[in-house]
C-alpha cells in the first residue's frame, strides 16, 4: 500500500474519532483505504430559496459565508486534475466515480458553467472509466431552455428536492420573503418530463416533515413521474434534536410516518416509482446492499470540493458543530489520496469495527449500520454513539424484514407445494 501522509484536523481531540482510529487501523493487516468514487461539487454557494432546515445555512457551520459564491474555471480545472489523478492511481479498484454539482442551488451556476465543466471532468478521467455526473437543484430554475438544453448535451442528470404537495412543499422551502416555491418547482418538473429530457431525470428527495400527511406526501412525489424517491430523515444529533424526535422517551415518530408509506408502496403491483430507503432494507434483508447513507454498512467514499477548492468530508455534517467537514486540504495543494487517512474518514470505512458499543450487539445492526453519520453526533463523545434515530430505524427495519420475510417464506412454500 502507498504510505500515506496522516493528517490531524480534528480540534475536538476529546471527541471520537481520534487519530487513535487510523492508529488502530494501520495495525490491522486485513484493512487497506479504500479510494473515493463519489464528489459534492459546491458548484455555486448561494440558493435562491430559504429554507429553514437547511443545513448549509440554518446549522452550525456557516462556512459558507467565507467561501466564493461560484466555483471558478481555475478550481474546476484543478479538481478535474485531481479527479484523473486519482482514478488512475486507483485503476485497479475502481471502474469509475460519480461527481455531483451541488449548492447552494447548483443551476445559479449557469448553463457556460456546467457545459465547462462536464467537458473538463470528462477529458481529465482515463477513457476506461465510467463517469457519472449529476446535479441537485430545488427544481426552479429547471424551465430554463438553455440550462436544460446544456443538461441533456452533455449527459448530467437531476435530482429535484421536493417535500411533497403544495401545503408539505410551501411549509418549509420558501423564497426569503415567505412566499411558497411549490408552483415554480412544478412548473421545472414539467419541463424536466418533456420528451426531450426525461431520461435525465433522476430521482426526487424528500425531506421528512411530521406535520405532512404521509401518504398525501408520498402521492405527490410518485405523481411527478421521477424513476425513484427517497426520504430524507431531518438533520439532527444528540445534542440538536431533529424536530418531533421522540426518541429520547422511546418514540418512533419518524417510524410512525414511514411505516404507512411503506405498506401502501409494497402493497401497490407494479409500484409507480422507486423508494430508495424502502429498497434498500429489503435488499439488505436478502443480502444485497444499501444505495443510501441513512442504512447500512457501505463504507464511505465521498469527499465535497467546496467552490475555493478545499477539500471536506460529507456535507450532513454541517448540522452538527462548525468544522465538523474540515479537513485542512484543498486540491491546489493536496492530492485526494491525502484525505484516505483522515480520522473521520477511516472511522466510516470500518464498518462493524468502527460502530459503538450500543449498536455492535443489536440485532438490527448491519442492516442499521447504526444510521446516517452525522445523526451520531453527541458533544462530549463525538460521533460513536448509535444514531438519534436508533428507536425509529429500529422500528421501521424490523418492520420491513418481518414482512419480507414472511412473503418469501410464503413463496417458498407455494413453490414447494406446487411443485
């Protein structure tokens, strides 16, 4: 393996994970970094909504505040160069990576902007690997002929956020002067399902809010015709509490609103859409593996270029104190093999090994992977405690195991019975 340089960035030294974790992990001659195959763009740090649970703005870190607005050519050009670096340092290991241009609201960027970049990303990766790009954008600016026009050109496909009906929609994603962004957006998704543009479309993320009906929620999202959704659980930790957590006292109040979606979904032949979360425990329960961050045990992968060039773990983590995604790298000056040592990268790539004591004796836990990271957070301790979320996703798992279990043991018996 190439030695690697370690580097120290976490300020809260009594906090987990310590250097202690990368020590533990270099003595383990079965464990070798894995390379990085998915990156967050900040492709523009500025969003033309504001809405209240936001983690770039609302929460703990506001970094952003001293980051450029846009992501200039000069840093496009250089992560592109890191990009192809890495791939081909790691040829072996990876066929490919996903690269994602992020906000803020990414399509403030313009269409020159994304059509550079697509063009840089795609002439810096080796010919044998396969490149992915994708955007994420609140959907209002998706009529905009040109930037769809670029989209489609040049092969970047859309996720939307969007939290369900107009009421669920308006409640929380607001312009800055209060007014709701529900119509704006729908008339985006509309363009976005045109002939000429459908393939692009990606899939549709939903952040949970208790007040929504959750059936009316899920609905809406399947009526936008988007190939999946996936539903985001609210950003929240220990110390802050996401809003109508009951967990402290046992409550499943997150379960409780999944828990409907679920059976409708299963219970609807064929299913109009995908639900990522869904799938992802029923593949798990089978065997198979997770497509999201919220369960299981896939080791992390991903790193955020923010729009000057610094290099920083996953974006949740804004949610849980300043700093928290630091790294004290920047792609003009390190390579991204240089992040594969970081504490807070290694703690995530251990997968069992690196869980709490609470969560390595549950018997939910490998489906669990005791939930999405930055959900561990608790001041003091730092990230190895089991999710905030441990009574919900509990819950909502079981659930979904025992009645897929049930139906394959009842297809087994049909099966032996006729045959």
């Amino acid at each position: 393996m190439t030695e690697l340089p370690i580097v120290q960035v976490n300020e809260r030294t009594a906090e987990w994970p310590t250097q202690e974790v990368t020590d533990q992990a270099l003595a383990d001659p079965a464990w070798r970094p894995l390379p990085f195959v998915e990156f967050a763009l900040k492709f523009h740090g500025r969003c033309n909504l504001a809405c209240d649970y936001c983690y770039m703005y609302e929460m703990a870190d506001q970094s952003w505040r001293d980051k450029p607005m846009a992501m200039s050519r000069q840093v496009i050009d250089q992560f592109a160069f890191r990009l192809g670096e890495h791939l081909r340092a790691h040829a072996g290991e990876v066929r490919g990576a996903s690269v994602r241009m992020h906000g803020g609201e990414a399509l403030l960027a313009g269409a020159d902007r994304f059509a550079y970049a697509a063009r840089a990303l795609r002439a810096a990766a080796p010919p044998e690997a396969e490149l992915r790009l994708v955007t994420t954008t609140n959907g209002i600016l998706l009529d905009d002929e040109e930037l769809l026009e670029v989209l489609r050109e040049h092969r970047i496909g859309v996720t939307v956020s969007l939290d369900g009906d107009q009421e669920g929609q308006d409640r929380h994603r607001r312009y800055a002067n209060g007014r709701g962004s529900y119509d704006r957006v729908m008339r985006g998704i509309e363009a976005l399902n045109r002939p000429a543009y459908r393939e692009l479309f990606d899939i549709v993320l939903c952040t949970i809010d208790l007040e929504n009906d959750p059936l009316a929620t899920y609905r809406a999202l399947a009526d936008t015709g988007a190939p999946a959704v996936d539903f985001l659980l609210p950003l929240g930790n220990w110390t802050s509490p996401p809003p109508g957590w009951t967990g402290r006292d046992g409550g499943t109040a997150y379960a409780d609103w999944l828990i409907p979606v679920f059976d409708h979904w299963y219970g609807t032949v064929p299913v109009p859409t995908g639900v990522r979360l869904f799938e992802s425990v029923m593949a798990m329960t089978l065997g198979g593996h997770s497509r999201v961050e919220a369960v299981g045990l896939a080791p992390f992968q991903l790193l955020v270029i923010e729009s000057d060039g610094t290099i920083e773990l996953g974006d949740a983590l804004k949610s849980a104190y300043a700093g928290a995604p630091f790294t004290g790298l920047n792609v003009f000056r390190n390579s991204l093999d240089e992040a594969r040592l970081l504490p807070g990268v290694v703690a995530r790539q251990r997968g069992v090994a690196a869980l709490s004591p609470a969560c390595t004796g549950c018997s939910v836990r490998d489906i669990c992977g005791a939930g999405e990271y930055s959900t561990r957070y608790r001041a003091g301790t730092g990230f190895l405690n089991p999710s905030v979320y441990c009574a919900d996703l509990t819950k909502l798992i079981c659930h979904i195991r025992d009645r897929v279990l049930t139906d394959v043991a009842r297809l087994r018996e049909h099966g032996a019975t006729a045959g």
